[in-house]
C-alpha cells in the first residue's frame, strides 16, 4: 500500500495551538513503521508510510519512554523532530478501521460506474457531436446538388454541340486519368494542410473550375462547330478538359474528407452504430443529389433553351459557394473545434512530399491494414452488370424499350437508398465485418444467377430480359450495403493522419479499375462479347467476396486490435 492517511477517527493525537506563536516545519520523510514497546508493528503484513509535508504542528502531549529511545539511538539521531510513540491499549482498545489490499480493490471496483449491455448499445449509437452531424449533412446536400447537376449538365450541353460521343468521350478519359495520377497529390496535400481552411479553399477550386466550364460551353455554343475533330483542337476545349480535370479532382478530395475523416470526428471512432448510420444518411443525400440534379436539369432543358440552363446553373453554384461556407463554419463551430487541425510540416517538407506524394501514396495503400477489405470495395468497379454506360447501350441494341431501361436506372438508385437503411441494421444486428460479408455474398449469389440466366440464350425473350434486369436491381442491395459498411471499416482501420491520402489513392485504384473495364469493353466492342464482360464482371463480384471472408476468417494480430473478429 502506498501510503496511509490516518485520521482522527482512526488515531487521536491531542493537537492544539500554544500561545506562543513559535512553531516548529516537521518533514517526516522516511519513518516507514509505527513504534508499539520496542518491536516493530505491522498490520495485515504490509509496511505503512507517515508523510506529512510543510505542516505546521504543535504537540501538547508526547508520550516519552526512555527504555524505548535507548533502543534507536539511530532513529533518534537521524530524525531531527520527536518520535510519537503510541500505547499499546489504544491499539487493543481501539481497533483499525483499515481496508485490507484485497477489500479496497473490491471496493474501488464496486464504486466504478459500469454500463449495462443496453446502456452500451445506446452509446454506441448516440453520435459525439449530433448537432455538428447535422450541419455537415445540410452542407453535403448543398455542394453534392450543385455537383450532380453539373455531372449531368455537361455532357447533355456537350453532346448538343454535335452527335458524336467523341468529346464527352475525350474528357471523361482525361478526368479519370486526372483521379489516377492526382488524386494520391491531393490527398497527401488534403493530410498535410488544417482540415477547415482546406476544405473551404477546395470548394473555392472546385466552383472556380464549374464556372470556367459553364463559360467554356456557353462560348462554344455562341461558335459552334460542325466537326467533332475541329471541336476537339478548339481552345475552348483544351480549358474546359483541364477544367473539369480539377473539378473532378477536387470533388474527389471534399468526398474524401467528409467519408473518411470528417464523419468520424463527428460521429465518434468507438461509437460503430452512430458511424453507420451517418454513413448511411451521407450516401443517402448522395443518391438523393443524384437523382435531384439530373431531374432538375432535365426539367429546365425540356422547358428552356441550352444557354438558359447553363446561366441557371452557374447562377446557382455561385449562391451555393457561400452557403457552403458558412455551413462547414457552422459544423466545426457546433462540434466544439473538433475539425481543427494544426501544421506539423516546414515547406521544406512540403517540397519533398509533392514530389513523392504519387509513390508514397500507392506505399501507404498497399500498406494499409485493412487492405483486403478494400481491394473487395475496388473489385466492384470491375463491373458491367451495373447501371452505365456499357448497360445502357447493351439494352439499346436489344430493343428495348427506352422506359424499361430508365426504369431499369431509377430501380437500382431505389435499392441503394434501401441499401443505406438495411446496412445499419446489419451493423446493429451482425457487426461491422460481417455485415460487409453479407452484402457482398449477396451480390455475388444473384449476379451468379443472373449470369447463368443470360448464358442460357433465352434473352431473345422479353420475360427471361425482364427477370435478368431484375436480378441485377436486386444485387444492388448487396453492393451498396458494402459500399456504406466497406466505408466504415476503412474509416475505422486508417488512422486519421493518412485517411485522406489513403482515401483518394483508393479513389485513383478504382479508376483504375474502370479504365481496364473499358480498355477491355473496346476491344469486345461487339455486343455479341457482352457475356464475356458479364463472366469477368461475376469473377470480379465473386473474388471481393472471397477476399473479404478469408480476411475475415485469417486476421492477423494488428486487424485484431482494431476489429471484433
């Protein structure tokens, strides 16, 4: 034991002031026993220990005995203040009322608040900071508006200037290669810089970049061109390629840092319910923004010329950049200063970061504990069996009819907005891991039949088509819900100084991904080859979830610390 504290209920010294102010400073600093006779006292076998620091004491009564103060010469010369001696019928009379080593841990962990299993599942689902959650949705749903109707604004005005798919084409390439070599640049720039100013200058960037681009249009629409070629060697379009390049950049990175860093701050690193429902409200105002834009913008083209919707579109990115603003201030003000963030690096370092940030950033990513679970969310990219591009034009070729095919589209945006409900319960229900194994299982499971529906050669038919489609809509279930799970256990398993590089690295992979897909698609450009690119689309589905369950069967110590396995 430490140290003893007695007090007045255990021992009683008479104490009291003499008339005299003269005191006397005793420092006891190493008298580790108490004198009963002449022989040593111990209770219960352990040693006890009188301190008493810079305390004014005046003793009216010492108990003195002679025979005892023969007996430590030592002690009476090195001590330079008296000794107490105490009498033996105090201690037989007056027995001590102190606690064991035993009793007072049992004590302490008796007077220790410990939280209940229900008590426990209520915290884990209350976010640390709720009123800064909600700022940062109002924020989301704000930029992420503006964002998708731009993603559908542009090509539609691209598309108008001339029937080839050529341009849109173009700078689709050029964004996506921007992403793969960009992004781990940015992401390394996005950890070294505070979180607040650099989020608020990105937004800056990016409705820079959306401004030149609606101006770059609206000048090409004021000189059109009959050529597709001629339009491509336009300088207009030379500014609008690398425009959207730094647009499609920057959203990348203010996606990143709300997904991966901002929405764990503010929900709670050790609070796994509350984080999965942020996840799933986030990707809810994802797909909400989605639909939102491009059914606004389709409005407005259908009722106002080309040059109406563009000025409409810039008119309402400008209002929106300060509304954004003040909402992050808004949500770092409500979660107490949380997002803040202070520099740790000299330009010196920076220098040598920007040159290696590409290299580094695959480094760390590859290096990263949770690397299996996101090669799985990687592999997913590698997908034709999902509404796009690739889809669109396969159902075309078949005759069918366009309202199906958009149909077909609105069906798979409705089960990812049930995915981000269904994904929350699985957490709740299943945990955080094996809710990512369920929803890729799944997927895998329908997309095998749906594949197998196809090689049977009956979607000549409508009905057997019908039954295809909806194999695939239902599979979407199980995509999203590891899309929202998947997020959560890379938000939990990066640390937060590495989240944004890692983030956007991971961004730059599944890219990368696409681009193989498409690469691959041009050379099996004939739609007879689509059942090729659906068996590679099901190897894809099938080896995610292979990867993910024997990550989950095979954790090594570190992924252990860091999940329930």
């Amino acid at each position: 034991m430490g140290g003893l504290i007695m007090s007045q209920t255990l021992l009683s010294i008479p104490l009291r002031q003499p008339p005299s102010s003269s005191s006397l400073r005793h420092r006891f600093s190493s008298c580790r026993w108490l004198n009963r006779g002449s022989a040593p006292l111990r209770l219960n076998g352990f040693n006890s220990r009188c301190s008493i620091t810079n305390t004014e004491v005046q003793f009216d009564q010492t108990a003195t005995d002679e025979g005892v103060q023969e007996d430590l010469p030592d002690v009476a010369s090195n001590c330079p203040v008296p000794i107490i001696h105490l009498k033996s019928d105090i201690l037989e009379t007056e027995p001590f009322n102190l606690l064991t080593e035993g009793t007072y841990v049992d004590s302490l962990l008796t007077a220790l608040p410990v939280l209940s299993e229900e008590e426990q599942t209520a915290l884990a689902a209350t976010p640390a900071h709720p009123a800064g959650l909600y700022a940062l949705y109002a924020s989301s749903f704000a930029g992420g508006l503006v964002e998708q109707l731009w993603n559908f604004a542009w090509p539609a005005a691209i598309a108008l200037l001339h029937p080839s798919l050529q341009p849109v084409a173009v700078i689709g390439f050029f964004t996506k290669l921007a992403v793969v070599v960009g992004g781990p640049l940015v992401g390394q720039l996005m950890d070294y810089f505070p979180r607040v100013p650099a989020y608020n200058c990105l937004n800056l960037v990016q409705a820079t970049a959306h401004l030149l681009s609606v101006a770059m249009i609206i000048r090409a629409h004021t000189v059109p061109s009959t050529l597709a070629s001629s339009v491509l060697i336009r300088p207009w379009f030379f500014v609008l390629v690398l425009a959207g390049s730094v647009e499609r950049l920057s959203g990348l990175a203010l996606g990143v840092t709300v997904e991966r860093d901002w929405i764990v701050l503010l929900a709670g690193p050790n609070r796994p319910i509350a984080l999965a429902e942020a996840n799933a409200v986030l990707n809810r105002i994802d797909l909400v923004c989605e639909i939102a834009g491009a059914s606004l913008f389709g409005i407005l083209l259908s009722k106002y010329d080309i040059m109406t919707c563009l000025k409409f579109t810039a008119g309402l990115m400008t209002w929106t950049v300060p509304v954004v603003l003040v909402l992050t201030w808004l949500t770092n003000k409500l979660s107490s200063g949380v997002l803040n963030r202070t520099k740790s690096h000299d330009a010196e370092v920076t220098v040598k970061i920007g040159v290696g940030a590409i290299k580094h950033g695959w480094m760390e990513y590859l290096q990263q504990p949770v690397l299996p679970a996101s090669l799985a969310y990687v592999l997913l990219y590698f997908n034709v069996l999902m509404p796009g591009g690739l889809m669109t034009a396969f159902l075309t070729q078949r005759g069918l009819n366009p309202s199906i095919v958009g149909g077909f589209s609105g069906l798979c945006a409705f089960m990812g907005v049930a995915a981000t409900f269904i994904s929350a319960n699985l957490v709740r229900r299943l945990g955080m891991l094996k809710a990512g194994a369920a929803g890729l299982i799944f997927q895998a499971f329908l997309l095998t039949i749906a594949v197998a529906v196809y090689w049977s050669g009956s979607l000549s038919q409508q009905t057997p088509l019908l039954f295809f489609l909806c194999l695939i809509v239902l599979s979407r279930l199980g995509h999203m819900s590891y899309d929202v799970v998947g997020t959560q256990i890379l938000q939990t398993g990066i640390p937060s100084s590495k989240a944004n590089l890692i983030g956007t690295t991971e961004a730059s992979v599944a890219s990368l991904a696409e681009f193989v897909m498409l690469g691959v698609a041009i050379i099996a450009n004939d739609v007879s080859h689509f059942g090729f690119l659906a068996m590679l689309s099901l190897f894809s589905a099938v080896g995610a979830a292979w990867m993910f369950c024997r990550w989950l069967v095979n954790p090594t110590e570190e992924q252990r610390s860091l999940f329930s396995f």
